[in-house]
C-alpha cells in the first residue's frame, strides 16, 4: 500500500474533490430521507438544524472512510465484490459511529430505528454511484441491448459465462442469444440471463429459429470435433463462427471474438511425451537440433525440453530466429544456442565438440519447391552435403540416435527438393547399415502455419481481398499441424531402430481448393461474391498428388496408431558408393554447374534398385 505523502494527498484532493463533496451531500441526504420517513416527515425546529449537522458529520466521515478504503483509487469500469466491499465497510463504520454518537449523546437527531436503514440505503446510493462507468452496461443487460446482432455461445462453462458478461452491454455491437452445450447438467439453466437451450446437436434449429449473426466457440482449447460440428451446423448459412480470443479489461481494449484458425478445424488429438520409451529416450539426454530457428526445429526445441533433457542445443544460421526461439522459452530452460552452418565442417566439428549430443535431430534444410526450382544449388548445398557433412562428423561422436526429418516430396521425386530429400534419406540408411547405430528417418507431409505454406499466404491474399490463388483445381496435399507433426517426430524418433523409415499418418489429403474455400468461409466472406479463387496452373517441381510412401515400402502399424513404419525397402546403394556421389556433388556446385549437380543427385536416387530388402 502506498505511503501517505502530502504530494499523495494534494493530488488526491486535486483530482477527487468534487465526487468527495457529492459523497457528502449523498450520504447526508440519505440519513436525512431516512430519518423523515421514520418521523412521517415531522422534523421541527430546531431538530432539523441538529439532524443536518449529524446527517453532514456523516457524509463527511464516509468521505474520510472512503479515503481510508481506497474507494476513490479503484478502477469502477471493472468493479468486482471486492470493491463494493469497501464501500459497505466504509458505510458500516459510519453507521456504527452513529450508534456511539446516540448511545453518549443527550439527543438522538438521527434515531437508532433509522440508522440501520439510513445504512442499507447508503449502500445502494453510494454503490450505484460508483459503478456509474458501467450504468450502460447494466442498462443493457436489462433491456436485452435490443438493435445489436445477435449470438449463440457454445459453451456454458467459465470461458462462456466471461464472454457472456463482456458483451452483455450491447457496446462490442453484440448481444447474447442463448447457450449450447453438450452437458446434461446445465439444459434449462440460465448463465448471466441467458438460457442454456441445447446442446450442439441443437444448434442448427436454433439458428433458423432466433437468426443470429454469429455464433460463438467458448470452449478453452476446442477440441477438433467439437470445431467441426458446430462448422456443419452453420453450413449454407449465413451464420459467421467465431472463437473466443480475449476479454475486455478496459473500455479500450480489443473485441473478444477472432475468426476459426484452419488448424483448428483440421487439427487432432495432442501428441503426448510421458510414454516411457519417449522419456527414456530423451529424459537426462543432451540433444541437438540443427534448423533449431525453423518451423519444425523450433517446435522440436519446445517439444523436447517438456521431456526434461540435461540439455537442448540450437543450431542454425538465423541469428535473429535463435534469439525469438529462446527468448520465447522458461526461465532456465537448458538451452544453448550454437551460430553455425551444417554446410561447414569445421562448424559442425565445433557445434558437436561443445554439445556433445547423445540425440541429434536433423531439420535443418532449404524446403520451398519453386524456389529450389530457380536455385536449385543452394539447396544441393545444405540438403544433400550439409546432411553428408553432419553424418560424417557424428561418425566419431558417441551418438546414441540421429532422427533426419524427410518430407512425402521425396517419395518419386520430381522436384530438386524431393531429390534432395531422398538422397538424404539413402544416406542415413547406408551411414546406419555401415556403423550399426540407431539412426532413422521420419517422413512426414506439409504442415499448417510453417513459413512459405499455403495457409499464411491464403490470409494473407484474403485479408488483401483476394484473389485466392491455387495452381490446380484437383491438386492435394497433406496436413497436419506443426505441433501434432513434431509430437509425432519425437513419438517416431523413440521407437526407432538402426535404419528405420518411419512414417506419420498424416489423415486424408485435403484438396488444395476446398482449404482455400474453407479459409474464406472461416472468415466470415463467401467466393466468388467476396473473394474470387483463381487458378495458375502446377508450378515446376510440383506434383498433383504427393504420396508418403512407395509401393514397396510396405508400411506397417506400430505401437503408436499414427505412426507407421516401413517393413521393406528399396535397396540402399552402399555407403561408398554414396559418398563417391557427394563428392562429385560437391565439385560441380564448387564449379557452379547446376546441371551437373541436379543430374548426379537424380541418377543416385533413380538408380536404387527397386527390389525390396
């Protein structure tokens, strides 16, 4: 509590004069009416000057209680019990000073009978004046905020009933319609006035019924299921979803409802880490991540230190991302942070010596198809001999497991990244065949929200009022979140054995144009009328249809549903032969002979033969 100062007071006197003096005056008022009403209105001379001396003593030792209180220091936009506790406390103390000053005193201006009414009416006059900011609110929730579009929450618990108070004034140009909500405990009940009608299943007849203009997620961590179900109900309406993104601690602040994110409709159950062969697995470990500042890196550094490793070390070339990731992490997180190339040997003999890693995730790579399309050296670069260079300086470290994130587009690769992809898969196989280790890939589709996919770039061109672009209207890819995708990883990663292929069930492919539709319609606008699709045909590199394994790949369940492991495979050309390969890679990119370069990379993967091992 602050210290009272003469400055303290004088600014408090500057600033709350005025509403100390109406306190006054309404104080006194009130004992005043109080004690006319319990004379019938016979006051006579000279009781009423004695009456309006005690009446004004009163109000003026309530401003003083007021004082003592904080009463004037609270915020009332957002008043709570609590503060109008203060209030009844300061009102108590004057009612009580006002028993002491007739039990000692001769004459009784204000009579016992109308002191604890005098209270009760103090109260109500001084709380009614304090919470004036919220008079509006209240007004509104009285009389329904008539004119204001419409919602029904789904939701009746905590998160609902917050919303429900923070657009129960009509002022966010929203009013409450009624609940939904799956528990049978709480049909018929009412939350903050409005009545719980249905469950979810209900929803659809109570939009034809009351109309609304929005209907509300207010559930914490909305399930997938629960997302799509109230998705289906609002179908060929014109009926916009929201979810809860916040409440309103000061008349400023922003709205409380945003769109439905994509990766809310398609996401599925959290991945979770306690199984015992995770935790064993990486519990006490030292683990390096290299593309530690990317999608999948940083999500993996994240996702790893839930699972109490010794130590987590980040390697990359992104300075500024490093800094983001462990900026973002908990205080004392064990994480190092290591500036380096896997394209530099001399760096990567560095990053091992000082981490020291029994666990190494690989994700480090160039990842954008037309990019590598035009540029295809770079990505030769660090997709093909950045991966040759970190297995050859982990050949003499004691590694326990090295994990290399693959991607569907190595599956018959047609892009310079599928190449690379799979030359980096042949790789780990051969160095794992050659050395006996516990070394794995784990393949896996696109994911939702990572840099250069679909997903930023639709809202970006959504928010821009379109067009939306796609290249085919039948093209279709895999999703799955970055989250799921990584939990998987690491799932994949500790059940692993010495050249594994390991693969994610990555669900359904989405049509690339339905996601597109299904993005605008989450933001409440329709195509063609609001935001036109256009099509741009299939970029080079680009299939119609990714697949995730090939035919003789043979995948199998594991003891984890969505994971999937490859029971044969191709054969792996020998290690030898692999790295007679990378150096003749290396000497063409040396040489900036793209053509050379892609060729070798294609006649090494093409040439695999196709019988399975």
């Amino acid at each position: 509590m602050k210290k009272w100062t003469l400055a303290r007071i004088a600014r408090g006197i500057r600033k709350h004069a005025l509403e100390g003096l109406v306190d006054a005056l309404l104080v006194a008022v009130c004992y005043i009416l109080v004690t006319g009403v319990r004379l019938g209105g016979r006051i006579d001379a000279p009781e009423h000057t004695a009456l309006a001396a005690v009446a004004l003593g009163a109000g003026a030792a309530q401003v003083l209680m007021n004082i003592v209180l904080d009463v004037y220091w609270r915020d009332w936009s957002v008043a709570a019990l609590e503060d109008l506790v203060a209030i009844v406390k300061a009102s108590a103390v004057v009612a009580l000073g006002l028993f002491v000053f007739d039990l000692v005193g001769p004459d009784h201006p204000i009579p016992f009978s109308a002191i604890l009414p005098g209270f009760g009416l103090v109260v109500l006059a001084e709380g009614t004046l304090k919470i004036r900011p919220r008079w509006r609110q209240i007004a509104g929730a009285a009389f329904g905020a008539r004119g204001k579009e419409g919602a029904i929450i789904v939701g009746a618990g905590r998160t609902g009933a917050l919303l429900a108070r923070d657009l129960s004034d009509g002022s966010r140009g929203t009013r409450v319609i009624c609940f939904v909500d799956d528990d049978p405990r709480k049909q018929g009940t009412y939350v903050r006035g409005a009545r719980v009608s249905g469950t979810v299943d209900d929803l659809r007849s109570l939009i034809e019924t009351h109309t609304p203009a929005v209907v509300v997620i207010a559930v914490s961590d909305a399930p997938s299921p629960l997302v799509r179900r109230v998705l289906a109900a609002t179908r060929n309406t014109s009926v916009r979803v929201r979810a809860v993104g916040g409440f309103r601690l000061g008349p400023s602040d922003r709205g409380p409802l945003r769109p439905i994110d994509i990766d809310e409709l398609l996401q599925r159950e959290p991945v979770r880490l306690d199984a015992p062969e995770t935790r064993s697995f990486l519990e006490g470990k030292r683990v390096l991540i290299t593309g530690a500042a990317g999608s999948i890196g940083s999500e993996l550094v994240r996702r790893v230190l839930e699972v109490a490793p010794s130590a987590v070390s980040l390697l990359d070339t992104n300075e500024s991302g490093l800094h983001d990731v462990v900026a973002a992490l908990p205080a004392g997180a064990p994480a190092r942070l290591l500036l380096g190339d896997v394209r530099d040997p001399s760096e990567l003999a560095r990053a091992i010596a000082e981490s020291r890693p029994d666990v190494v995730f690989h994700a480090a790579a160039y990842k954008h198809v037309p990019i590598l399309e035009r540029s295809p050296l770079p990505g030769i670069t660090t997709n093909v001999l950045g991966t040759a260079r970190l297995l050859a300086a982990l050949e003499d470290a004691d590694v326990d497991a090295f994990v290399f994130i693959s991607s569907d587009k190595a599956v018959a690769p047609a892009s310079v990244l599928g190449l690379t992809k799979r030359f980096g898969e042949l790789l780990t196989f051969a160095y794992a065949r050659a050395h006996g280790r516990r070394w794995s890939v784990v393949r896996f589709g696109n994911v939702l929200g990572s840099s250069g996919s679909v997903v930023p770039i639709f809202t970006r061109q959504i928010d821009a009022g379109g067009p939306v672009t796609v290249t085919a209207p039948e093209i279709t890819r895999y999703f799955m979140t970055i989250p799921e995708a990584v939990g998987l990883v690491i799932r994949a990663a500790s059940a692993a054995r010495s050249g594994d292929l390991l693969l994610l069930d990555m669900g359904e492919p989405v049509r690339i144009v339905d996601l597109a539709k299904q993005m605008i319609w989450l933001r409440g606008l329709r195509t063609p009328e609001d935001v036109a699709i256009t099509f741009t045909g299939l970029r080079p590199g680009e299939k119609m249809h990714e697949e995730l394994w090939l035919p003789d790949e043979l995948p199998v369940a594991t003891a984890h549903a969505r994971v999937l492991r490859a029971s044969a495979r191709a054969e792996v050309p020998p290690l030898d032969v692999l790295l007679r390969v990378t150096e003749r890679v290396a000497s063409a990119v040396s040489a900036g002979d793209e053509r050379s370069a892609v060729a070798l990379v294609r006649e090494a993967v093409d040439a695999r033969a196709r019988a399975a091992v």
